[in-house]
C-alpha cells in the first residue's frame, strides 16, 4: 500500500491524541496539517465522502474507523471517541445539522 502519510506522520497523530491534545477527529487535520485529501487516499475513501463523514461524524462505518485504528495505531475505541467527540463539536457549532 503506497500511503501519503508518512508512518512518522502518524506515529504523530497517535502521541497527540494519547496526551489529549487531540480531541476530536477534524483536529487531526488543524494540529497537524496533514492534508484531508491525502488522509482519505491512505483509508480509501473519496475525497467529498471523507468531507461529508467530517461534517456528518456518524457517517463513519466500522469497517472505515477500524481502518482509521489501524493507520494510527490507536484503539477502535479511541477512534470512535474522536468521532463522537467531532459529532458534539459539529452539534454545538450547529444545532439544526440533524434537521436538514
């Protein structure tokens, strides 16, 4: 698998999300700056699915967050509270994104 994050990239990600400073899923792109597109390359998902996931955190599939553990490597859970923790912040900054 040729992937557009680096192992060291990752290894990164993982050591800010085990001492809390990353919180949420879309803070992995804000802290790093490692590229949206290149991340949804490396899970093999199209770049405007990944964009909608990122807006619709719920969206994820198991299959696509336990691909996500694995290029981190992180816990399943860890993955899913980065998820949860994204839908929260995407609730708060709008309440209605359910209602459309």
């Amino acid at each position: 698998m040729n992937r557009k994050v680096s192992k060291e990239q990752y290894e990164t990600i993982k050591v800010l999300i085990e001492t809390g400073n990353i919180k949420t899923f879309n803070q992995i792109f804000t802290v790093t700056g490692i590229k949206r597109t290149n991340f949804a390359d490396d899970i093999g998902m199209n770049y405007q699915t990944f964009m909608y996931r990122l807006k619709h955190p719920g969206s994820f599939s198991y299959k696509e967050s336990f691909i996500i553990a694995y290029l981190i490597g992180i816990s399943k859970e860890a993955v899913s509270r980065l998820i949860i923790a994204q839908s929260e912040d995407n609730s708060i900054q709008n309440p209605l994104q359910d209602k459309e």
